[in-house]
C-alpha cells in the first residue's frame, strides 16, 4: 500500500470523497441523479474532444460537461416535454455519441473500457491538483449557496416564495456537478462517477439526523470505500474503481436494511 501509484490513488480518492460529499447530498434531498447521470454520459465527448485536440482529458471533459450543463438548465426552461423526457433524450443521445466519437479518433485505439469505468491506478501528480483546485471551487460555492440550496431542498415553493431564485441556484448546482463529474471520471469512469457521488449519501440519510451530519457523514462513509476498496483491489487483483463502488454499495444495503429493521419494528 506504500507504492506510489497506490498513494495518488489514495488521495485522490479521499480529496474526491470530501468534494462529492456535500453534492451527493443535495442530489439525494432533490432527486437529480438523472440530471448527474446524463451529464456523466456526455463526458464520453469530452473525451474525445481531449484526444482530436490534444488537450487534456480532464480539460475536454470539463468543457463538455458544462456545456451539457447549460443544456440541460435550457431545456428544463421549456413546458411542453416532461424534463425526464428531455434527460432521456440527452442521455442516450450524448453517450452514443461518445461512443462514436472516440472510435473516429485517429491514431492508436482508444481503451473505452477505461474511461467507461476509470482506472484509479492512472491517477497522475497532474490529475490530484485538479481534483484539489476543482474541489476548492466547489467546495468554496457549496458553502457560499449552502442555505438557499437547503431551503430548495426543504420546500421549493416556500422557498421561491421567499425569494431564493430556484433557476439560477439550480444551474449554479448543475454546473458544480459537471466540474466534480468532470474531475472524478478519471478515478471511477463515466459510468461510476453517479455512484460515487450518490452511493454514500445514500448510505448516510439513514443515519444523520441533520443536514450537516450527513455531509461529514457521507464524506466519512466516502473516505472509508475508498481505503477499503483500494485494499480490496490490491488484495484481490480486481479494478480499482468498481471496488470502491461496491464496497459503498454493501455500506448502502447494510444502512438500508438497518432502517428498514428499524421501522419494522
């Protein structure tokens, strides 16, 4: 566990575990991981973008992401298609489109498998100060929104009628989650990425009575899969970031089973 790669790993997974923490829980409070996973699935072209340009992957995949961001905040604008159709729409359409993106890339073949599920061993000196300055941002605009995005999360009308803008709080939080999207990919892939951020708030709502003890719950049950997970993956030889995803899945099934005991009672 002393080897290098193992300790980039390491911090990048619980730099990424403190800054997906606070979001988790808001996608959790709000039922937006629809609107994350479409935005994961878009990162597919920002990994393409990154390669035809070369540019850095993170970089490609940050802009892709806000990009999908912004429409998805335009779109949800309009009244005549449900927004889940929309997301639907979106969704499937961007990760087609990866797909075919990234096999048009001249040059040798692009490792799909990679991106589609991370590769957490990879993490370079280069992605951790992403992580960290994309986490200071994040973090620091989380804390600055904390009590207009609370009181949206508590009661969206009684919010708006008391003045909070729903619209631009919203897509502030949206493009957030595509920068937090954009620098966890590299850890657990486009197709984990929504399990790293809503798998531990899960796993906390059962057990925080407060919306600040869930936070630095779900920042702790986070940093906890990450150094389980990559034991497991170094014990047993297995892929970095599906590890970790599942080591917070069992969190989460236990968590679960003990409210659902609870209330049973």
């Amino acid at each position: 566990m002393l080897e290098p790669f193992l300790l980039r790993a390491l911090v990048a997974g619980l730099g990424l575990a403190v800054v997906a923490a606070p979001l988790g829980c808001f996608i959790v409070w709000q039922r937006m991981a629809y609107f994350g996973e479409t935005v994961a699935q878009a990162s597919l072209i920002g990994v393409a973008l990154g390669l035809a340009l070369q540019l850095d992957i993170t970089f490609g995949v940050l802009i892709v992401a806000v990009v999908i961001a912004a429409l998805l905040i335009w779109f949800s604008r309009q009244q005549v298609v449900a927004l889940d159709s929309v997301l639907g729409l979106l969704h499937h359409a961007a990760l087609a489109a990866g797909v075919i993106a990234t096999s048009m890339i001249k040059g040798p073949p692009v490792d799909l498998v990679g991106f589609l599920f991370g590769d957490v061993f990879a993490v370079t000196t280069a992605d951790i100060t992403w992580i960290f300055a994309g986490g200071i941002v994040v973090l620091t605009a989380v804390a600055w929104l904390w009590q207009p995005l609370l009181r949206l999360a508590v009661h969206e009308e009684l919010a708006a009628a008391e003045g909070v803008d729903r619209r631009r709080i919203r897509a502030v939080f949206i493009m957030l989650l595509a920068v937090t999207i954009a620098v966890a990919m590299k850890i657990v892939g486009v197709l984990l990425v929504m399990a790293f951020l809503v798998v531990p708030a899960v796993t906390a709502r059962p057990l925080a009575g407060t919306p600040e003890r869930m936070v630095v719950l779900t920042a702790l049950i986070a940093g906890g899969s990450v150094l389980a997970g990559l034991w497991l993956s170094a014990t047993l030889d297995s892929p970095g970031g599906p590890s970790i995803v599942i080591v917070m899945a069992v969190a989460a099934g236990l968590s679960l089973t003990a409210a659902a005991l609870r209330a049973g009672r």
